[in-house]
C-alpha cells in the first residue's frame, strides 16, 4: 500500500528510527512500509497517523483497496 | 510495559528451572554413557555424544537469553527495544509466514518419506507414520481451538 510516511519523515525530519520507536516497531518494518513492501494493521497505521497529527486517510494511500470493492 | 515486566519476571524463573533441569539432564546422560563404557551396551556413542551436545546447546541458549532478559529488566531503553522486537506486528507475520510455510513443507515430505520407508523398513514406517499422525492431529486440534477462539 502506497503511503506518504518517507515525505512525512522528511518533512519532520526524523529518521526511521527514531519513528519507529515512537510508534513500537522495529526499523525494519518502517522501510518495509516506505518501500510498500507491508501493509500496516490498523493499530499501526493510527499510531503513525496520529504521530504526524494526521488522519489515517491523509497518511495511506486507499486507492487501490477502493478500487478492489 | 509493566505486563511485559511481570511477564519477563515469570519466563526467568521459568528459564532458571530449565537451566538447572538441563544440567541434570546432560549430568545423566554423561552418568549412563559413563557406565556403558566397555559394555555391550545398544546405546551409542554417537547418539550420546548427539544428545549431550543438544542439551549443552540448549543450557547455553537459555543462559544467553537469561542475561539478555536480566539486562533488559535493569535498563528502561533495553526493556524497550526488547518490547519492541517481541511485539513488532511485521516479525510477528515473519514468523507466522516462516511457522505455517514450514510446517506444510515438513507434511509432504514426511509423507513421502512414510511412503517411500514403507518399501525398505517397517519400524522406520510406523515411526514416520506416527510422526506424521501426531503433527497431523495438532495441527487439527490447533486449528479447531483458533477458529472456536476468533
């Protein structure tokens, strides 16, 4: 799933580690999230959202599971 | 983090049982290969020196993760790391993906190596066979458990 986290991060300027530890992942799962590579449950998705003080809708990319239904 | 706490505190007395339930266990197996020295004994040297080196293995993984635990109970920033890693929903799939893909893996070529034994040696045969049951059973009982879980 497409996401705007790499942006995000950028903008903030935060390293992957130091998001990952605000949101109780590993380092790993962040890069496999900017590289689309894991699609994040909810619970994650909330945290990161809620950490940028955005909803999950502006964070994750829902295009493609909308085009699914 | 003070569930992760108390949890950590219970699999240390836990692995501390383990550490001394080892030790008596390669103590054992040393006494018996000890005695069987010079005997026409079935037990193999092999199979002895095969069972103590897993159970030495097993002693020093326990002893490692102690200290890791013990640490991480000391240090705020290690506890966290450690919470992390133990609860990181993408190991968590890892895990599962890895558990469940080996686990159908292991099934067939069990079977095949049931079918294949039952031409060379019916003690290999029934042993593989009973394998093949008991994983077979679990993974139904486990699979009716969950479904009645979730």
């Amino acid at each position: 799933m497409k996401s705007k986290i790499r942006k995000l991060r950028k903008q903030h300027r935060i390293s992957q580690e130091e998001l990952a530890l605000s949101v109780g992942v590993t380092r790993q799962t962040i890069t496999s999230l900017e590289c689309e590579k894991y699609t994040a449950s909810l619970v994650l998705a909330y945290k990161i959202a809620n950490f940028f003080n955005l909803t999950i809708e502006e964070v994750f990319d829902f295009s493609e599971v909308e085009g699914d239904n | 983090m003070k569930k992760f706490k108390s949890d950590l505190n219970k699999k240390l007395k836990l692995m501390t049982f383990l550490v001394f339930l080892v030790a008596v266990i390669v103590f054992l197996i040393g006494f018996l290969s000890y005695k069987t020295v010079g005997t026409k004994s079935d037990v193999n040297d092999f199979i002895l020196g095969v069972q103590t080196g897993t159970f030495i293995g097993l002693e020093l993984v326990i002893i490692f993760k102690i200290r890791k635990y013990k640490n991480a109970l000391k240090d705020s920033n290690m506890l966290q790391k450690l919470y992390i890693e133990k609860n990181d929903e993408r190991n968590k799939l890892i895990l599962l993906n890895t558990h469940s893909t080996g686990l159908y893996v292991i099934m067939i070529v069990l079977s095949v190596a049931t079918i294949i034994s039952g031409f060379l040696n019916a003690t290999v045969f029934f042993t593989l066979a009973s394998v093949f049951m008991f994983i077979g059973l679990t993974v139904g009982f486990l699979g009716y458990y969950y479904s009645k879980k979730y």
